[in-house]
C-alpha cells in the first residue's frame, strides 16, 4: 500500500498538469507533434479541394446556383455536428479512441466519395466525411494542448498546423496537373479524393500508439492511469535530453470538481463563451472565405480554369510559409494580438486580390492573404484550447467550433450571390467589414494566455499553479 500511495501522490489534475508543464522539450514531443500534425493536412485538403471541385464540376456535371455552393459547403455542414456531438463524445470517453474511429471513418468515406456517380452523391459523402473531420480537427487543438508543456505549448501546435498548411499548394498545384485530365480511364479529381482517403488510412496507422491524454485520465478519477502515462513521458524525456528533470511544481492534491458544460454560460466562463461563439461566426469568411472560394472568384473575372489554378497554387504557397512564420511569433505576440493583426492584413490583401487585374498583383495579393491566413489559424487554433477547462474542452471549443463550420457552409451561397451580382471587388469589401468585427470582439472580450498553465488560463488550479512553488516530485 505505501508504494501504492507513493506512485499516486503526483496523478491528481493539477500535479498531472505540474508535472507535464516542467518537462523539456525533446524528441518525444516533436513526433507527437508530427504523428496529431498531419490530421490538419486532410482539414486543409478538404477545404481547399471544395472550390476546386465547384469548379471543375461546373460544366460537366450541370450544376446549379443551388447546387455548386451546396457541393462547395458540404464538408462544412458536416462540420457542424462533428464539433459538437463527437467533441462531447471526446471528453465522455476520451481523445485517443476518438482519434483512431474518426481517421478510420474519414478515410473510407474519403475514398467512397471519388466513385460518386452523381452530385446528389458526391455531396452526401462529403457531409459525412465533415462529421468526423471536424472532429478530428478540434482533438488536434485538445490534445496537444492537454501534453505540451506550457511554455512551449503555442509554438508546438503552430508546427502542427505548418504541417496541415503544407496541404495548400499540394492541393492546387494538383489539382492544375490533374483535375483538368482524365488518368487511367478515371477523371483528374476522383483520384485527389482517393489520395486524401489512402493518405488518411496511412496516417491512422501510424498513431494506433498514442497514448491518452492524463490530464483526461485525472479529471475523469483514473490516477492509476494518469500516473502510468505520465511516468512513461517521464522517463522517456529524461532517457532523450540526458538530463535530470525539473523538480515538479504545483500544489498540493485536491479533489475532483464535477465542471458541467452549463457552467460555460456562468462566471467565469461567460464571457469567454461569447466572444468564441461572436469569434468563430465571423472569422470564416477571412479564414476560409479565400481558400474556398479564390478559383471561383478569377474564372469569374475571365481567367480559364487551369490558369485560375495555377495563380491559386501560386497564391497558396504563402500557406505553409505563414504556418512557419507562426511558430516564433505565437510565443513573442500575445495570442489574440496575433490574430486581430493577421485579421487586418488579411482584410487589406483581400481588397486589392479582388481588384487586381494584373497575374503580379493577384498572386502576391494572394500570397500574403494565405500567410495572414497560416498565421491567425496557428494561434487561434492555439488560443481556443486554453479557454476551457479539461472536463469539458472538447464540448465548450466543439460548440464553438460550429458556429464556424456553420458560416463556412453558408458562405458560397452568400458569397457566390455577391460575386454573380456586384462582382468580386464587393465580396472582399464585405469580408473586411465582417473581419473588423472579429478583431473588435477579440480585442474587447479575450483574455491573456500566452505562457500560462491551462489550469491558471482556466482558473481551475489557484495562482500557485500559474507562479508554481516547489513541491516533492512524485
């Protein structure tokens, strides 16, 4: 029994948070980085694939002012449900399961969607295959969030997203050498939709390993379980950086407090509840609006469709490039400062992408919108995950969540009515109206994060857990 007690004493919440705060960064956490990384290459896929497919589809496949933004917003709809129903499911069972069934399911219904005989199908697959993308999506952001150690935490989940950003220029470069062509009796865009599927299968294989989150393990009264991760990444960091550990910090154990998802609708929760909720209706159209929409926006000012590909893969380069940019300026920058700045650059670019009329003026236009776009992704992505508390993470940024996937489903429809009827220049005057809102809603209502635990952001520790004091390791 005394070993017993022994081995416990540092598994509560806030001592499996101490403890996984102080550790270095080593080799253990960059392969996680990499292995839950990749899950954000097929969310960047998807939605890049969307305005390629309204596109290409257009002619052949007869479509309709009705059914081109439904094809184009179908992944988006499925979203919705996704980020509330399986993140609530998330933090009932926990983040490792749901990693592996919502990979699975993507993959199959990924590979199905690139036999679709017709729109009606085509559509149908791809709303269920949003479903679990998005949950997926928001497990990425939970499930670093709840292993990286503070410090480091926001650098570590904006490699994550450079690595899905990476998804940008494949996608559109692609699609300029394939979807245009038919390859082994089978058309250009059926085998993009077969690559991302078999590309998800491999993924999935590669992480049938991950452990699961201890935070998780602790909140949910598994100690035994919490302790036995959390020992193993010890041993593992110290067997990597040759170094003995910091002496954990923290507090001493206390309880478990039942935190339900009501209570993100009282102090001092509120708040924040709102400003998330004000916050991802209204980013989307600077987040996603080009992304979804830049190939329809330059066949709609007379380019042809491959030339629109092409200054698309062009213009998507910046993607991966901002992904990068991201990753020393999401730790220098306050969070939401980073975000309200990329926001207003996005804004500018997209005014002049929209006016442009020379190839020089709309890559370039293009290019600093998709870096913006990589920038404001890595640290809102990051920013969302610190608001809530471990219990109920999953759900509160889930919810949160689809009120984004939500206006990216809604926005071809808007936004291809004023593109068809004003033209492009008032689409991008309309976005920045819409992105001003966003930055004065996160300026007035966000708080401060970077460096902090979760616990402190959350206030389910006390300020010794943000100013820890020296305590016994366990």
């Amino acid at each position: 029994m005394t070993d017993l007690k022994h081995d416990l004493s540092g598994s509560g919440p806030l001592q499996v948070a101490a403890r996984l705060d102080r550790l270095p960064v080593s080799r253990w956490h960059w392969k996680l980085v990499l292995l839950v990384g990749l899950t954000t290459f097929f969310d960047s896929y998807e939605i890049y694939m969307s305005g390629v497919l309204g596109s290409v589809l257009a002619r052949p496949w007869h479509l309709t002012s009705f059914t081109q933004p439904l094809l184009v917003g179908a992944p988006f709809f499925g979203m919705i449900f996704g980020a509330i129903f399986l993140g609530m499911v998330s933090d009932r069972f926990g983040r490792r399961q749901m990693f592996m069934y919502n990979l699975a399911a993507y993959s199959l219904l990924a590979v199905a969607s690139a036999f679709s005989a017709n729109v009606a199908t085509l559509i149908a697959l791809r709303l269920v295959s949003g479903v679990f993308l998005a949950a997926e999506l928001m497990l990425v952001d939970t499930y670093l969030s709840e292993f990286m150690p503070r410090k480091a935490r926001g650098r570590l989940i904006a490699v994550a997203y450079a690595i899905g950003f990476l998804a940008a220029p494949v996608v559109a470069g692609l699609g300029g050498l394939l979807i245009v062509k038919t390859h082994f009796l089978i058309d250009g865009w059926r085998w993009m939709m077969i690559g991302g599927g078999l590309g998800a299968l491999v993924v999935f294989a590669l992480r049938r390993n991950l452990p699961e989150s201890p935070r998780w393990l602790a909140e949910r009264n598994r100690p035994h379980d919490a302790e036995a991760v959390v020992a193993e990444v010890e041993r593992t960091v110290e067997r990597q950086t040759g170094r003995k550990l910091p002496e954990v910090r923290g507090i001493p154990y206390k309880p478990v407090t039942k935190i339900r998802f009501r209570s993100m609708f009282r102090p001092p929760y509120l708040k924040r509840t709102v400003m998330m909720w004000i916050f991802q209706i209204t980013q989307t159209v600077g987040q996603y609006g080009f992304a979804s929409m830049a190939t329809l926006i330059l066949v709609s000012k007379g380019h042809t469709i491959p030339s629109s590909l092409l200054y698309t893969a062009l213009s998507f380069i910046g993607a991966p490039i901002g992904a990068l940019l991201a990753v020393p300026l999401i730790e220098r920058v306050e969070r939401k400062f980073l975000v309200i700045g990329g926001l207003t650059v996005i804004g500018v670019a997209g005014i002049v992408f929209g006016n442009g009329t020379s190839t020089a003026v709309i890559v370039t236009a293009g290019a600093v919108i998709t870096v913006s776009n990589s920038i404001v992704s890595g640290a809102w992505h990051v920013y969302q995950a610190e608001l809530f508390p471990t219990q109920v993470r999953s759900t509160a940024g889930g919810v949160a969540y689809s009120f984004s996937r939500l206006t990216a489903g809604l926005l071809p429809f808007g936004a291809l009515t004023v593109l068809h009827q004003f033209g492009p220049t008032q689409v991008f005057v309309a976005a920045a109206v819409i992105i001003t809102i966003t930055c004065l809603d996160l300026a007035i209502l966000g708080p401060r994060t970077n460096g902090r635990s979760l616990e402190a952001v959350t206030g389910t520790g006390d300020r010794a857990t943000a100013e820890p004091v020296t305590q016994r390791g366990a």
